[in-house]
C-alpha cells in the first residue's frame, strides 16, 4: 500500500446544489484527508490548461464551459492509494452507468454535469496538484 496524493475537484454543479460537505463526508468516511483545499471561480484559459489531454476532443468546449460556469472546490486528497481510492468513490464518468452508492450516481445529473473529478494516473495527479497548489499550500500531516 502507498500513501498518495490526488488532485479532487467539486464541479459546478455540485457547489450549486449545494452538496460540498457531504461529498466531503464520503471522502473522509473513506480515509482520505484533505491536506489542501480552495474556492474558485476558474478562468477559461485556466480550465483549458487543465483538461488540455482532451483539446481535441468534441465535448471540450462544453466542458471548459461547464467548468467555468460557477464556482469549484480543488482539493489535494491524501490516502492509501488514494488516486484510485477517489476515482472508485467518485463512479463512472456517465453517472447513469455509475454503481448505486458513487458520488455520480447520488448527485450528478449528466455526463457533463457529473459532480466530481478525479485524476486518473500517478502521472496525472502530480500534475494536476501542482496545477493547483504550491508545496507551501498543502499541509502535510
Ligand atoms: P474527470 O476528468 O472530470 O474526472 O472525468 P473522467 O476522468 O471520468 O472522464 P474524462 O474522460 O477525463 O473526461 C473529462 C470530462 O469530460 C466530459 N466528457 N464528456 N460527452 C462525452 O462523451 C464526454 N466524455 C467526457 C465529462 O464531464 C468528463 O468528466
Ligand atoms: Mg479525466
């Protein structure tokens, strides 16, 4: 087992339904902890860089769209294999084929309002922390 960190982000949709905390519940019921965490409004140009793998890809104007339509909470998880233990949490990305119990299934609505993210790889989350926060912005237990 390895004690990792992964990027974790509360999309739009969820802060507007106003579910941030008991999506934190899940995580924490879970054993991750939080070790970073910040409210922002993302810029276009900043949501571009972050989904820039998918540029090319058909959905990705609606999805910066989407992004910066309100709100998000980015936040630095930390855990036993965390990376996965989040995106296991967190359900498929179409909540209809989510498992009963995922955060997809109880509160997203659509494939593109589909609450969470979750990085993908050790290559990724690295990344994607980084992205987001400074060394001196995540508290190390
Ligand atoms: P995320 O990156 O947000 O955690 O989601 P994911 O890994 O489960 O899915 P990914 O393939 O990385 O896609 C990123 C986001 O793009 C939207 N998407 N739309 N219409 C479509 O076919 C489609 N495919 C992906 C989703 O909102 C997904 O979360
Ligand atoms: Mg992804």
């Amino acid at each position: 087992m390895a004690l990792e960190r992964t990027l974790s982000i509360i999309k739009p949709d969820a802060v507007a339904k106003n579910v941030i905390g008991e999506i934190e519940s899940r995580f924490e019921k879970a054993g991750l902890r939080i070790v970073a965490m910040k409210m922002v409004q993302l810029s276009q140009e900043k949501a571009e860089g972050f989904y820039a793998e998918h540029k090319e890809r058909p959905f990705f104007k609606d999805l910066v769209e989407f992004m910066t339509s309100g709100p998000v909470v980015v936040q630095v998880l930390e855990g036993e294999n965390a990376i996965l233990a989040n995106r296991d949490l967190m359900g498929a990305t179409n909540p209809k084929e989510a498992d009963a119990g995922t955060i997809r299934a109880d509160f997203a609505d659509s494939i593109d309002a589909n609450a969470v993210h979750g990085s993908d790889s050790a290559a990724s989350a690295e990344r994607e922390v980084s992205y987001f926060f400074s060394d001196e912005e995540i508290c190390a237990r």
